[in-house]
C-alpha cells in the first residue's frame, strides 16, 4: 500500500506540475468523527477526533484528464489513504484508475453478473483498473489482490447491428502456475471465460450468458480438476406489457454448476420474477426470487419475496438509483422504501425481514438533506452455523441475529467553495452466532 500511495503521490506532483496551463479544480474537506457509547458518553480518541482531511485535485486539458483523491492527509505518511487516482487519454481512449479505502467507482460485469468486478474497494491494499476503446471495441481490465485473494478481471464489448456482444473473463492468481511434466505437485490456476448477448425487438429486452471454468482447486489437502460440472449459463428477459408502457414483466433464470468459478457463486441456481413499473417519477418493483443448489434440493429452497419503489418530485436531478447517494443534486425530495422476507424449508420458523425507508430533499438553493432508516432480524436467535441466515452478517464475518440503523446527513454550501456537511448516525447488532468470523 506504501508503494502505491507513493506512486499515488508522484502522479499528483508530476500532473499538477504539468498542468500550469491546463484547468485546475479542487477540494478540501476537513471531517470530525466523534462516538457516543452505549451509556451515551462522548468518547474522544486520536482515531476519532483528529480532524480527517481528504484532497481532491481535478486537472483537465484538452484531450487529458487527471483526477486524485487522499483522505486523512493531516495524520503523518503512515495513516494517509489514497482514496483514488485517475488519468485518461481522449485519444486513444485510455483510462487508468486506482482506487482503495471505501471509495467507489463503477461495477464492471457482464449483463447477467457471473463475474462482476465491484465498484467499493474496502481496505488500504487498492484496486487497479485500465479501460481502452478502439474502433467500437471496449476493454476493461480490473486486478484486485485484497482480502487474501488475487483476483484479474477481463471484459470485452462491441455493439453489432443494434446488439451488445461480447465476454467476461475471471482468474484467480492467489496461486502460482506450476506446469512441469515431470512435477507431481503441478497445479493449474482457476480461470472462467463467459460469452454473453444483449438484444432487443419491439420494445421487450434479452440478456444471455454460458461458460465454463477451468483449471483447479484445493479442498483441503486435495486438489480437485474443473473438469465437470465446470458450466454457468443465464438468461434474462423483460417485456413490456402492450399498451402500458410504464409496466414490464421480468424473469431471470442463472446457474453456475458445482465446480464452477465466479463471482456469482458456484452450485447455485437463482430465478426470479418480477413485475416492474417506471415513468418518469416513479419507479417499483414487486416479485420473487428462489434460490436453491444447482441439483435441486427440497431442503435447500429459500425464496425471497420483496417489494420497492422509489419516487421523485422532479425527474431532472440524479437516476432513481442515485437518488440518496447523490442527494445534493436533487431539484426536488424523493423517498425510497423495500421490504424483503425471505424463508424456506430450512428456515421455515425463522423467516429473514428486512425494511428499508430513505428520503431525501432540496430544501432552498445550497441546502440538502436525506435520512435513512434500516432494519433486518431473524425471528429468534441461531446457534447452528447451518441455519443461520447469510445475509445476517457483518463486514467482518461476525454473525449476527437482528440488525437496526439509523442516519441522517445535511449539505449546505455557505459559498466561497466551502461546503458544510453535518451527519449522525446510529447502528447496532443484536448478539449473535458468536464473535468469530465464519466462511460460508
């Protein structure tokens, strides 16, 4: 990490310092943390009550771009976090980025998301990322080597006659390569490669994907061939209703066999069905997912039952999708509210509820605000590893039975570039599984 955010730093000087005749833009944001304890005792440490500073420099000129963020850059070399740093060519389309500590860019998968490179890089150790376009080509290149793993991540996409085409590809490089005839302990790295489509007709979408994983794995001491039950293969479709517009039915059908290696998962199937509606300020969503092994098992049925919508005043400020992420550009208020159970055989006297509500608001010119609420609990406490539900866990792998949290965030600029941004927040896990983290 040293490395890199002294690589991170280098690009800063020698950008900037190239950029004397080129546009130049940027931030300085000043943070203060403080937390309240159970007993509600104010509790001031240098983790928390140092002011936490984060950089932004943006350089443009014409045809190049740069952009850099670093947080807590008051607190010594030792706890200064590169948060982001990104350069690009106009032509040739070439853009480089790394990014790590919680910062978020943009997911990078295929239409069925097999293999899916996501956005939020936790953690100081960064994620790196080179993006090309050539001739109606597009390639991206992720490689990610937190938690334990080494992952690379190949994408390539073209548009013919109308219709999205292209693959994916996923290696696992945690391990070496060991290809000698007369070595025993040989041993091939995991790899997938996935072909998928995107086409449209008359309004209603089609999304297919199949491939196949190759190489080997260790199951404890053994090491297993990918050489069955190696496939993945998906297909969505969405249509929309004749005569209402606004109002589509979904369904999508994806399964990665037992040996298979993704991002997704591997024995899995998932289907789902969904009723969708959208218009130009209002958007839902009402259906079920089922999620079982990739050999039906009885035993192992969950189904999911969920419920969205998101509405809005105006439909010219950020996407639905962004419309708490991106609340202080909001020309209006918008309000956003799920609710999920799920249960099945294995759950079926400990059902998983979820309930989520979110809003958001432009209250005068400079003045935003959002508050969120969110809430997720088992029926009663688990002690079997085996029934507990997966999606009560935290971060850090520890388990948990129910689940509350809380907050609230104001942005107001006082102008002359400054921007204040009050935040409080409150969050808490029931006891649980335990405090070790489990693999599942």
């Amino acid at each position: 990490m040293k490395k890199a955010l002294a690589l991170g730093l280098v690009l800063v000087l020698a950008m900037s310092v190239s950029a004397l005749a080129a546009s130049v833009d940027g931030s300085l944001k000043f943070e203060y943390d403080y937390e309240i304890e159970d007993d509600w005792t104010l509790t001031i440490t240098p983790e928390n009550g140092i002011p936490k500073a984060e950089l932004v420099l943006n350089v443009k000129d014409e045809g190049w771009a740069f952009n850099a963020e670093i947080r807590r850059i008051l607190e010594g070399t030792d706890t200064m976090q590169l948060r982001q740093i990104k350069a690009n060519l106009d032509e040739p389309q070439v853009a480089l980025t790394i990014w790590a500590n919680g910062k978020e860019t943009e997911d990078k998968k295929d239409p069925l998301e097999f293999i899916k490179s996501s956005k939020l890089q936790e953690g100081r150790d960064p994620k790196f990322r080179l993006e090309a376009g050539v001739f109606g080509v597009n390639a991206v290149v992720d490689y990610d080597s937190s938690e334990g793993e080494e992952l690379l991540y190949g994408f390539l996409d073209t548009t013919v006659s109308g219709n999205k085409v292209g693959l994916a590809y996923l290696s696992d490089m945690s391990e070496g390569q060991v290809d000698d005839e007369d070595d025993e302990d040989d041993f091939s790295r995991s790899r997938t490669a996935l072909v998928f489509g995107e086409m449209g007709f008359q309004g209603a979408t089609v999304k297919v994907g199949a491939g196949m994983s190759f190489g080997q794995f260790r199951d404890g001491d053994e090491v297993v061939d990918r050489d069955d039950k190696n496939v993945l293969y998906g297909l969505d479709v969405k249509v929309p209703i004749p005569g209402y517009e606004v109002v589509a039915v979904q369904g999508k059908w994806r399964v990665a066999q037992e040996k298979a290696f993704s991002t997704f998962g591997s024995n899995k199937r998932v289907a789902e069905l969904y009723a969708l509606y959208q218009d130009s300020l209002i958007k839902g969503k009402a259906g079920v997912k089922g999620q079982n092994k990739a050999e039906y098992d009885a035993d192992e049925e969950a189904l999911t039952f969920l419920a969205e919508v998101t509405v809005r005043e105006k439909d010219d400020g950020p996407d639905f999708d962004d419309v708490l992420d991106d609340y202080d550009l909001l020309t209006g208020y918008a309000v956003k509210a799920e609710v999920s159970r799920m249960a099945g055989k294995k759950w079926a006297d400990n059902p998983l509820t979820r309930l989520y509500l979110g809003a958001g608001s432009k209250f005068m010119e400079g003045l935003f605000g959002m508050a969120e609420l969110e809430y997720k609990s088992s029926k009663k406490d688990v002690t079997d590893a085996d029934l507990y539900h997966k999606d009560l866990k935290t971060e850090d792998g520890k388990q948990y039975a129910r689940y509350q949290r809380a907050g609230a965030e104001v942005s107001y600029d006082v102008g002359a570039g400054v921007t204040l941004i009050p935040f409080a927040g409150y969050e808490k896990f029931s006891e649980g599984l335990g405090t070790e983290a489990l693999e599942w």
